[in-house]
C-alpha cells in the first residue's frame, strides 16, 4: 500500500565521513537489543549492534559527541558516541528524539562509567523533539510536576522502573496462583450490584433514552448498572465451576478521598476458594501471593536492583535500601495474627495519642491500623505484615460467615485485613456466608430486602442470582481482594499511589 507523503517517516543514515538523508526507513528492527540485554550479555556480534531508543542528553566537545539513550528498559542509559561530522550533520538529534543508533560495541576508555560504549556508524532518526519545549529535561523534577503530564511522565527512569516492577509482580502472582491450581478468570466491570454495600458506586449511561414502563425504565440496560467496586460475587459463581478461582481487574470507587492511598480507579487482586472451611487457608493464599512478588525482589531481580539505587543523594539511596530491605524480607517469615479485640485492647492500653478513640464496635482508622502494623511487625530487619481477624459483625458487609466462638460474648464474623505501615490495610478476606437462611437473615438485617419469610424474586432484586447460588450445591468458602497498586507502592517504597499508576483518576482527575 502507498503512504502518503504526510506520513512518512524521516530518517537519516550517516557515514563516517558522508550522510545521507532517505524519505523512507526501510531497515528491519528485528535485530535490534534491548538496553538491558546488552548491558547484561553483551552483544552476539560486537561489529553490528541496534540499539532503538531516545535521547535523554547529548554532550557535544571538539574530539567527538556523547549521546546518553535509554529505551526504557533499564534505567541505565548507553552511552553512543559521534564523531563531530556525524553530530553537525544531525540538527534533530536532541534530547526526547526516538532514533535507532548502528555501530560497532567496543570496551569504554572510561570504564568507571560504563564497561562498553558504541561507536556510531549510522543514525536513523524516526522523531525529532523541540529541545526548548520538550518538558523532560535532564534536571529533577518533583512528583506533582510528572502528574500533570502522565502521557510523558513513563518515559522518566523512575516511572518506568515502577512500570517493569508492575510486569514482574504480575508475571509472579500469575505462575504463583497456576502452581496451587488456582483458574484465572475474568470478571465483568459492569454490573448489576454494590458489593460492598457503601453506596460508592460510579453508574453505567449512555445517550440512549428509550420508552419508559414498568421493566424499562428507557436506560441502555433497562436498569441502574454500575462500574464494578469487587469482582467477589462473581468469583464466588465462579469457584462453584473450578474450585479456585482469581483474577486481577480493574476496579472503581466514587469516593471523595484526596488522600496518597486512594483512588477513583485501581486494580484489585482477588481470589475464592471454594469447599474451604478454615479461615486460615483463605490467610495462607494471602501470605503466598505476597511472598511470591518479595521473593524476587529479595534474590536480586534487575527492578530490584535499581530500586535500591534510586535517590537524589547518596545517604537517601542508603536509607531507602535498608527500608526495602526490610519490606521485602518481612515477606519470607510468617505473617502475624491478632483479633480485632487483641487488637483493640493493644491500641487502648498504648500511651499513643490518637486522634479517634479506639473502642471495640468501630472501624479502625489509618492511624490504628499504622501502630499496630508498626507495633506488632516491624524490626530492624524486617517488616512483617500483620493479619486482624475477627471484626465485629456489625460493621461488616452482610456475605460475611459469623464466627463460631465469639469474641468476650461479642457477635464476630470470620473476615481479615492485612495491615503493614504507610498503606495501612493492603487486603482483606473473609469466609462467606454459604447457608441460604442464614444469608436471607443478615440480607434483612442489613436492610437490603424486607423482613419476613423467604423474599421473591422481585424483592431480591440484582441479587437474586446471588442468593440462587446457596439454593443449589452451596460449599463453605473463602476468599480475599489484594489492592494491587497499594501492594507495589508499598514494595516500592512510593509515597503516593498516585506515581504507582500510569494514568491515575482521583476525585477532580481524570487525565489522559
């Protein structure tokens, strides 16, 4: 097929000693090596070596020119070097440019900045960037100054690290979960229900404005949908199929929380497993998902290395490696295990001063969750996340199972959160609710159907088919959801959940 003229790339092969300029780019990247790879192995042919990238500076003297060039996947750049004829015959090769560098891999003069360098035969630029606009410059810029510009900010060394940190965590969740016989599924973003009961729930619409009667009210769907806030009622389906089930999907909260552990959109980790019966089990899938993205970090993984070596200043570099280090070990030794009693009398008997009263019947604020996970898990050497279970029944929501013993003559549900400093709480699971009656029971307690006998179909609403699950072949089970971008954060060691994100959306924002 011809292009047209308006869409062809630009590109420029230079000699030695000549360049010349081609309207078309004709040569195959297949050859090309990563950044990354080259540093690590070296090249299979030193005469020939490709490298695609951008230029992230340029430093130009009398002898020949430096151009660092990074391709995003290490935070290492390459250092390509010109001879000043090949640099003056290259007015577009500044800093931002996107260009493929050819040329011969040969052993650096100054080995204390980088073992090897190349020696540039050709350059092939594909985009040229303004160097007085171009907003990346090579100086520091702050967290709020990136989030303005969230289209560009991955391409900063720090962000992409963030990015490549979020593949290995996936791609260990994932063997993780394909090891114990977990099925990976994929849950709907819109649905029918609130699952959590809060209320904070973005609605589905569409310009489209039907007839309105008594099964229509004239919507796309016919009725109220929202954006999904936990893929936990359809997991729960869905382990009646398979047994063990997770998935990881996007999730939505319309919660007015400007705060650096919050989000409109996030991603959610969750799993169920089905003919379970111990609370414990539910707990232990928890600690193994955790521990299979510290272990690589512990062993030495290339993100691992380079979050170690973040910093503006050698004694940050040093303080943030022994705060990872011990975040990261804390996911090798067993989780710790408190009661919410436990663990309401431990902040009560605290000379701590807290701003919210802890009492037994109350949620537990950001701050009692920060003392406990402190207090309970973090050494000098680790820092061990820490489980509460047994919260009372009535702040739960209503699937939760109701505990067996109670809690000092206190009514309690089987149900956990998993607590470590600065994100406070990164998970929470519980045991379900499999008994019809029961569930019937803890439905109109909670105000979500009218009191009485067995509800129709009509007053059970879009939880009917929820409620058909206990009709037939109902099993004691379990689960959890993980808050995947709060996990990386906090193994991260990123303040604000808003730089673990690439396009975050909080209240006021949706950029992008």
């Amino acid at each position: 097929m011809v292009q047209p003229k308006s869409r062809l790339l630009r590109s420029c092969r230079l000699k030695l000693v000549s360049s010349q300029c081609r309207q078309v780019h004709t040569r195959s990247a297949a050859h090309s090596s990563s950044i990354a790879h080259l540093l690590d192995n070296g090249p299979e042919d030193a005469s020939k070596v490709v490298i695609n990238g951008f230029v992230r500076s340029i430093r130009h003297q009398k002898q020949m020119s430096f151009v660092s060039v990074g391709d995003g996947t290490s935070t290492k750049s390459m250092q390509a070097v010109l001879m000043p004829e090949q640099a003056k015959g290259l007015p577009s090769l500044t800093t931002g440019t996107a260009a493929r560098f050819t040329g011969v891999w040969k052993q650096s003069p100054n080995s204390k900045g980088q073992s090897h360098e190349l020696v540039v035969d050709n350059v092939d630029i594909f985009g040229s960037a303004d160097p007085v606009t171009f907003p990346l410059q090579k100086k520091y810029h702050t967290a709020e100054y990136l989030r303005t510009m969230p289209h560009m900010r991955a391409r900063t060394q720090a962000n992409s690290t963030l990015l490549r940190l979020r593949s290995d965590a996936i791609a260990a969740v994932t063997g993780m979960f394909h090891q114990h016989g977990f099925t990976q599924t994929h849950t709907p973003i819109i649905t029918s229900s609130d699952c959590e009961g809060a209320g904070e729930v973005f609605h589905v619409g569409s310009a489209h404005q039907g007839t309105i009667n008594k099964e229509d009210d004239g919507t796309f769907f016919r009725a109220p949908k929202y954006l999904t806030v936990s893929s936990q009622l359809h997991l729960e389906a869905l382990a009646q199929s398979v047994g063990k089930v997770w998935t990881l999907s996007p999730t939505f909260r319309a919660e007015k929380s400007d705060t650096a552990r919050h989000l409109s959109e996030f991603y959610m980790l969750e799993a169920e497993l089905n003919f379970t019966e111990d609370m414990n089990d539910v707990m232990n899938v928890v600690q193994d998902t955790f521990r299979s993205v510290t272990k690589d970090l512990e062993r030495g993984s290339r993100v691992a290395t380079e979050l170690l070596e973040i910093g503006n200043s050698p004694a940050e570099i040093v303080d943030r490696k022994k705060e990872l280090l011990r975040r990261w070990r804390g996911g090798s030794e067993d989780f710790h295990r408190i009661t919410y009693t436990a663990a309401i009398k431990l902040l009560r008997s605290s000379l701590h001063q807290f701003e919210h009263e802890p009492k037994w019947g109350s949620g537990l604020q950001a701050e009692h969750e920060r003392y406990i996970a402190t207090t309970l898990g973090s050494t000098n050497t680790a820092v061990v996340p820490v489980f509460v279970t047994h919260y009372p029944k009535a702040i739960k929501p209503f699937y939760m199972l109701p505990s067996a013993n109670s809690e000092d003559g206190r009514e309690t549900v089987d149900c956990f959160d998993l607590l470590v400093p600065e994100a406070c709480e990164i998970a929470g699971g519980s045991m379900r609710e499999y008994r019809l009656e029961p569930l019937i029971q803890s439905m109109q307690a909670n105000k979500m159907i009218p009191p009485g006998p067995m509800p129709s179909d009509e007053e059970l609403g879009d939880l009917k088919w929820y409620v058909d699950l206990r009709k037939w072949g109902s099993a004691p089970h379990g689960g959890f959801g993980l808050g995947f971008d709060r996990l990386l954060g906090y193994l991260g060691l990123v303040p604000n959940i808003r730089e673990v994100v690439t396009f975050p959306r909080w209240v006021g924002r949706c950029d992008c």
